[in-house]
C-alpha cells in the first residue's frame, strides 16, 4: 500500500466516516472475482482503521439484483457497529432506503489503491463538501441551464423553484458519499434541444441487467421535448438496436424509456479512471461520473438515477448564461467567488485543474 492510499484511507476514515478510537467498523465488500473493486482497497482500509485503533469487522456479498435484494445478515450487521462503510454497489443501490441502525454509513467510489491514493480522494472531505456546497447553492439561484458539448449536445431547460431531486452528494442521503464528487441533479422535465450520444450508453448501478451496456458503433443525435426523447437520428440500424436495448430494459421494469429524469455532471477535478472505459463501461462510469470532464443523463425511469445513464464528454454547462464548467473545467472552482475556501484549505488553483485521465 503506498504513503497516498494511506493518506486517502485516512481521509475517508477521519474526515468523512468521523472513526474514532474504540468504535467498530463494518467493511463490505463485493463477492471476489466481482472484478468491480480491485481488491486491496477493502484490505488498504482495513489496515488503517485497525492502525486508528478501530475494532475491523468485514463481509462481502454477491451482487444485489436491485434495492430490494439485500441480504438480511447485512442489516443485522450494521445495527451492531458504530460505521459501516461500502466498497459494494449495495451501497449505492440502497442510498434512497432507511437503513438499519444508528451508526454512519458511506459509500466509497475509490475503486483501486492508486485511485485512493489520487487526488480525488486526497482533497480534504470538508474542502470538497464545501465546494460542492457553494456550486448547489449557486445554481439553486439561477433559473435557466444549458450544457452543450464539442460533440454537438446543445439542450436547455428551466431550474425549478425548488430542487425535488436528491442524489449524490445531497446531505438528505442516507448513505455518504466518498470522495465527494457531483452537484444535485437537475430536473429534466422541462428539456429540449439535443444530446448526441457517442460510444455507449449503460447502466446505473441501481438494479442489475444484461446487457449493461449498448455499443454504439456510430453516433446517434437525440431529440428532446420537454424531457423526452422524440425523435433519434443516425443510422438506421444503430438506431434500431438502440431503440430495443432502451426498451427490452423499460419493459423489465416497467418504465418510461423514452423519460429522461435529470443529469448532473461531475464536480472532482482530481477524478481519474486507469483502465480502458470500453473496455468496461459500467466500471468505468462508476468512477468516472465524479470527473468534469463527464456528464450524465439519469434517462428510462422517473426515479433519479434512473436505469440508464447517457454520457456527455468535455460538457459546458451555463445557468443564466454564466458558464460554471467550461469544456470540462469546473470555472466556478477557479473563480474569485470561492478564492476564501481554496485558501483556507491550502488549495491552489493548479490543483483544480481538471485531470486529463479519464480512460478515453
Ligand atoms: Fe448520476
């Protein structure tokens, strides 16, 4: 384990889980052979929460088929220690249920040790917290948004009065999240323009299906009015194929494919992905929806994140036509506006710079 996964474990055990001497600690993790996570990080965890003095309790499950499909042993597990953290998609899957117990629960997305070791889980929690903070307060302001990207995305739509949507890295969980890594989604029910997929679309990590992920050999160019999807454009049999992907997964269950719920892109300039994303797509988003270079749709359901995520890359995305990330750079981090929060942590503005690795 090197010095930087220390120093990432101890970020997320002090900062983030709030481990104390004394306490009880449950690691879960996934079944081996999963090949989600690599398999030091629940050992590279383990070893610094016992190095804090923590009494290191560990499972690992198969994986979950959805939300609904959580062994019981976990449950009981977590009403007897005082942290439960998950290096499982069971994590992720359950954040929008009560869990049992009174202790923390978080969910981390470090998914190898040099990923723990990155920047991304190396800035200070409360920095990234309070960062993302004044990005959701900021845009909570704002009434109209747009993302476009160099691939030809251009959509649009209204900011509601008040945000209904809770995900990632809103404090209404009750699951945390580690490293901190997105704003609140945003509504997509009064979008329009169009979204130009390339590469893949796949799925959300909410419930399992197969297959996860759709190939797309070449690009397709979606229309949208007021949140749907009205129309696709491209060639004829790429779009055919997509069209039975979206819909073989909404009659599975029973959603709306052509519904796209909301989006949100990723807030973590540190974020990067060691691997070939087509080489594993689902893997891949699993980590990389944290970098600014990535945006999502959370599309075919009317529940965030959805079951199928579409990926934006290098997204420019505008409230009131002020530009808080710029070609994948997150220039509200940049900016004089939160100039105080980068000095007290220590933080320089070459630091913020979004890095370029994102397995593309
Ligand atoms: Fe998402």
């Amino acid at each position: 384990m090197t010095d930087k996964a220390v120093s990432g474990a101890q970020n997320l055990l002090i900062n983030c889980v709030g481990l104390d001497k004394g306490e009880t600690i449950l690691l879960v993790s996934e079944e081996y052979g999963l090949g989600y996570f690599d398999d030091t990080v629940p050992l590279a965890i383990a070893e610094t929460a016992r190095h804090m003095g923590a009494t290191v309790l560990t499972m690992s499950t198969p994986r979950a088929n959805g939300p609904d499909d959580v062994p019981e042993a976990l449950g009981a597990a977590m009403l007897h220690v005082d942290h439960t953290v998950f290096m499982n998609r069971i994590g992720d899957q359950m954040r929008f249920r009560e869990l049992p117990g009174h202790g923390t629960k978080t969910m981390i997305y470090t998914l190898d040790n040099v990923i723990l070791g990155s920047d991304a889980a190396l800035f200070p929690h409360p920095f990234m917290k309070e960062m993302v903070g004044r990005f959701n307060s900021e845009m909570a302001t704002r009434k109209r948004w747009r993302v476009t990207c160099p691939a030809g995305t251009d959509v649009s739509g209204d900011m509601p009065e008040v945000s209904t949507v809770s995900d990632k890295a809103d404090s209404s969980f009750s699951v945390n999240l580690f490293p901190i890594c997105v704003h609140r989604p945003v509504p997509a029910n009064s979008m329009n323009g169009q979204i130009v997929l390339n590469r893949f679309v796949t799925g959300t990590n909410t419930h399992a299906y197969s297959p996860e992920v759709f190939h797309l050999e070449s690009p397709i160019t979606v229309t949208v009015a007021d949140g749907h999807a009205v129309d696709l454009q491209g060639d004829p049999e790429v779009v055919d194929a997509f069209r039975a992907h979206s819909k073989m997964v909404a009659e599975l269950f029973d959603l709306d494919e052509t519904q796209i719920h909301s989006w949100h892109a990723g807030l973590n300039p540190g974020t990067i992905y060691n691997g070939k994303a087509v080489d594993d797509p689902v893997r891949w988003n699993g980590m990389i929806f944290g970098s600014p270079r990535h945006l999502h749709f959370h599309t075919c359901g009317d529940y965030p994140p959805g079951e199928i995520n579409w990926h934006v890359i290098d997204p420019t995305v505008s409230f009131d036509g002020e530009e808080f990330i710029r070609d994948g750079e997150v220039r509200m981090f940049l900016s004089d506006e939160t100039a105080d929060v980068r000095t007290r942590f220590n933080i320089t503005k070459t630091q913020l710079r979004t890095n370029q690795s994102i397995g593309l």
